[in-house]
C-alpha cells in the first residue's frame, strides 16, 4: 500500500504529463508554424512539439553525443567553480566568523559583491581572462565564495556565547573552542549555503554560456536551438538543465543528511 | 519562541562584547581604511600594468561616470586633459543610452517582477503550506518548476510572444516567484504545529485562524525571504537584458547591439566597473529600503 504522499505525487506528475501530451496534439497544425522573429519569418515552428517528436529529437542528441559533451562540458564548469569558491568563501566566513577586526577588514568588499548580480561580471571577466573556462569557473567561484562566506560567517555567528564561555572556562584554548565548538555548530548553516549556492550556479552558468555562447555546453545548445528556432531540442535542453539543478540538489541534501547524523533530531 | 529569544539574547550579547573590542570609532576608521587600501592597490596595479583598455585607472573609470551620466560629453577635452573614450563608450552615446535611465529602466523591471511575481510566490505557497492535500499535489510539480533555471527559458518565450517588453519581464516573475514560494511555504507551515493547535482549541477556525494566526506568525519569515527574492529579481533583470534588450543595465554592459553579436565588440572595462558599481549602489539601497520595512513591520515580534 502506497502512502497518499506518493498516490498523489504521481497523479500530479501524470496529470501534467497527459495535460502536455493532451495541449500539443490539440495544438498540431493549430497553432502558427509561422514565426516573425523581429527581422525574418521562420517556418516550421512545432510551439508546442508532441511527445513523438521529442523522443525523437532526444534520441539523436544522445546518439550524436551532443547533449552528452554539453553535460559534461558545463557540469565540469559548476563543479570546478563550486570547488574553487566554497573552499574561499567558507575559509574566509570562518575567518570573519571568528575575528571581529577582519570582520571590518572585509566588510565593505563583502557587501560590494553580495549586491552585485553575479552575471554582471562576466563582461569584466571576459576583458580579464579571456573566452572560455577561466572566466566562466571564476564567474561562479565569485558567486559561490559569496554565498558561502556569508554562510560560514553566520554558522560561526549563531554558536551561543555561552558554549564558548563554558568551553573557555574549562580550559579550553581558543584553537580548540574553534575546532570542537564552533566549527561544528556552524557546519549545518555552511553546509545549507553550499546547497543555494550550487543551485544559483547552474543558474549562472547557464546563462554565461547563453551570452557567450561556444564551444559544446548546455548554454550553446540553448543559443543554438534558439537561433534555428528548433523547439524541441530547446525543451529538452531546458528539461536537462532543469534535471541537473535537481540532481546536485538531491546530492547536497544527501551530503547534508550524512553529514549532521551526528545531531539530535527534534522531529 | 522561547527558544528563539534565548538564541537572540545570546548572539547580541556576542555582538555587544564585539562592539566593546572595536568601539564603532574604531570600526568605521577600519572600513576606511580597508576601502582606501583596496583602492590603492588597484590603483598600483593599473599604473603598472599601464593598459587601460584591461585595468583601467580610477581616473578613467571617474571620467567614463561623468560621460555615461551625461555631463563631459559636450565638453570639448581642454589640451592636454585626460579624455577617457572607447568603442564601447561611443557605442552607447551613439544610442543615447544613460546610466541614470539604464538604471531606472532596470529598476522598473525589478521592480515590476517584485510586485507581480511576489503575490503569485504568497498564493503557492500559502497554499502549500496550508492544506496539506494541495501540498502533496504541488509540490513535486513546484520542484521540477523550480529547478528550472528562468533565463534558460528566455529564448522559448520569445518565440511564443515575439521581441517584446513581456518576454523579458515573464523570466523575472517567474524567477521572483519561485524564491517566494519556500520562505512563505516554511513560515506558514512551521507556525502551523504550535499556534494553531492553540487557536484551534480556543476556537477560532478559517478565515479567523488564516488572518489572525498564520499570516502574522508567517510575516518575519516571509518578509525575509522577500531580500532573497530582490537580489534574484536584479540578477534575472540583468542577465534578461544581457541576453535581448535595448536597454536596461544589462545593455550598458554588454554595449548594446543584437544578443547574438554582443561581446564581440570590444568591451571597455571602465564602463563595465561604472555598470557593476552602479548595480551593486542600486541593489544595497532596495535592500536597505526592504530592511528598514521589515524591521517596521515586524517591530511587534521581538517586543
């Protein structure tokens, strides 16, 4: 017996699969296949593609090895920019965390970057670094030390005065209360912003690609697909994308459930 | 709640012994101190680096603020005065593109997404967190919604809508709403357990316990979340305008032209830090501005 959570989870799912299928085949031949596109007319526009069609679109991206290269491509990108800006960003926040006049130090630049939306700098960096990974990996990088400095300053932050005070009393020294109390307690709140920041990392890195757009990435097909118009490689690559979002997700819960076993659970 | 006062007691009083070892004085000496340090290394490294066209000096930065806002440009370069000019500077004027009305353009957008994409974000959510029935349905389709990045959407909304201003304000809803949705979800549904089992016993029931129960308990929570939703609102803005727009910050930044032939043109870094810093300045005061509402709003909370 199936429990109501599930039941309904697929009677969801399924309603808006059949909606989908029910929406295109009404749509067949119904809706324009004509498309002004501002400076030309395209023809053969599927608005909406069957189900049939999309099947087959994505058994040539995969068989032409297309969607697999792009996969690889900008998962590569985010994991390398993800890597390289938690590393930064979490050693700087316990940093900060910890040192009230470093906490000044870096405040003016901290809040600098938290305000700036991240794809603005990728122009810059293109002058800096040039096309192609470095300014891509770094974009990200940037926006993930962001994310998670902030993330590691506010985990060393919530650590109750009073456990430190206990600790001290005991005899603790300050390298031991900042290795068995407060990186401990801040762990679950860094752990959290590593997961917003990988999310908003495929968000970014995306749209990198989209608006330089080369080379084999899932933003290049995008570009690609928009340019033909070819829908439904366009909706397979946004269901990709879409997939991968939820994947790292899914692995940043798993990492976070395995890592805080230790904790006392409330509910 | 008693658990969360104590939390807050303890982490101000942390604070407080903070401010004791750095009293504000002293503090906001060091702010300065830091901002003018990282400026002087910049400024070292662009004298040394001596290519303006990669690291612009301040100066020059200064001098394309003064073009990109409309002063400058008619003065003719005295002999000798530093003039600051490049593709992309000439590009813009060619356009009669501004800061100031880059920037009130963008805001416009964000602005717009915040007021119809917050509301949409507050009915799911509410929803959501209220019936648990609508939960179980919603949200597995809300995650693959979710999931989705918003930009990567743009190209397929311009085919159904054509170049128009919707298909780029339809990403920055979306993308607002969806932010708005999980605080609203979490508020509403972690008051759910205490406060309303009370109110329940006391008798109050729909629309009563909705009014005067779950969305004031739910307010600090959603109107926290409504700071995340404003950065994701200027980040969608920005790259929407980078990736189709005329205008916009995104435009300035790129250097105008069609999508598919923008950053082909030499970009100029002075324009691109004045953009950043403009966005950044724009960002922080919206912020503060959500900041000073929120604490206006909630005042009763911590009381």
């Amino acid at each position: 017996m199936t429990s109501p959570r599930v039941r309904r989870a697929v009677v969801a799912l399924a309603a808006l699969a059949v909606l989908y299928a029910l929406a295109a085949e009404l749509g067949h031949g119904r809706l324009p296949d004509r498309i002004w596109l501002g400076a030309h007319y395209v023809e053969n526009v599927q608005l909406l593609p069957t189900f049939r069609s999309l099947a087959e679109e994505g058994t040539f991206l995969v068989e032409s090895r297309i969607l697999l290269d792009s996969i690889a491509v900008s998962t590569r990108r985010v994991f390398l920019g993800l890597l390289l800006g938690s590393a930064a960003g979490i050693l700087l926040g316990l940093l900060t965390g910890w040192a009230a006049r470093l906490e000044v130090l870096a405040d003016p630049w901290v809040t600098f970057f938290r305000f700036t939306p991240a794809l603005a700098l990728l122009p810059l960096y293109v002058v800096w670094f040039g096309y192609g990974e470095t300014s891509k990996v770094l974009l990200i990088a940037t926006n993930v030390a962001v994310i998670t400095l902030l993330g590691a300053h506010q985990g060393v932050r919530g650590v109750p005065a009073v456990y430190l005070d206990a600790a001290a009393s005991l005899g603790a020294s300050r390298w031991l209360r900042f290795r068995r109390v407060v990186l401990p307690m801040a762990f679950p709140t860094i752990l959290a912003s590593v997961r917003i920041a990988a999310g908003l990392a495929w968000v970014t890195i995306v749209v990198a690609e989209l608006i330089d757009a080369r080379m084999p990435s899932l933003g290049y097909l995008l570009a690609l697909a928009g340019a033909y118009p070819r829908v439904p490689t366009m909706l397979i690559g946004i269901a990709t994308v879409g997939a991968l979002v939820l994947l790292f997700d899914l692995l940043a819960l798993l990492l976070y459930a395995q890592a805080t076993r230790w904790m006392e659970r409330v509910a | 709640m008693a658990i969360r006062g104590e939390w807050r007691r303890t982490r101000k009083s942390w604070r407080r012994s903070a401010d004791r070892w750095w009293p504000i004085a002293r503090r906001s000496w060091l702010w300065l101190i830091s901002l003018a340090a990282l400026l002087a290394a910049y400024t070292l490294v662009a004298r040394v680096v001596a290519r303006p066209d990669i690291v612009p000096e301040p100066r020059d930065i200064a001098d394309a603020f003064r073009t990109l806002v409309g002063r400058g440009v008619q003065l003719a370069a005295p002999e000798g005065h530093h003039h600051h000019s490049s593709d992309q500077v000439e590009t813009l004027l060619m356009q009669g593109v501004t800061l100031q009305a880059a920037l009130a353009v963008s805001t416009a957008r964000v602005l717009f997404g915040l007021l119809v994409g917050v509301p949409l974000g507050l009915l799911v959510g509410l929803l959501m967190g209220w019936s648990r029935r609508a939960d179980d349905y919603l949200h597995p389709v809300f995650i693959l919604v979710r999931s989705v990045p918003p930009l990567a959407l743009i190209t397929y909304i311009m085919l159904w809508l054509g170049h128009s201003e919707a298909h780029r304000l339809i990403p920055i809803v979306y993308a607002v709403a969806v932010t708005a949705v999980i605080p609203t979800y979490h508020g509403v549904r972690d008051v759910a357990a205490k406060y309303v089992v009370a109110a329940r016993s006391l008798g109050a029931r729909g629309r009563l316990l909705l009014t005067r129960v779950v969305l004031p308990a739910a307010g600090p929570a959603v109107l926290g979340g409504l700071r995340y939703s404003l950065a994701i609102a200027w980040m969608t803005a920005v790259g929407a305008e980078m990736l189709m727009a005329e205008n916009g910050m995104g435009n300035l930044l790129v250097g105008g032209g069609m999508w598919s032939s923008r950053l082909q043109t030499r970009s100029d870094p002075a324009v691109i830090i004045v953009g950043i810093v403009s966005l950044a300045a724009a960002g922080w005061a919206m912020d503060a501005g959500l900041r000073m509402l929120t604490a206006r709003l909630t005042r009763w909370v911590s009381g």
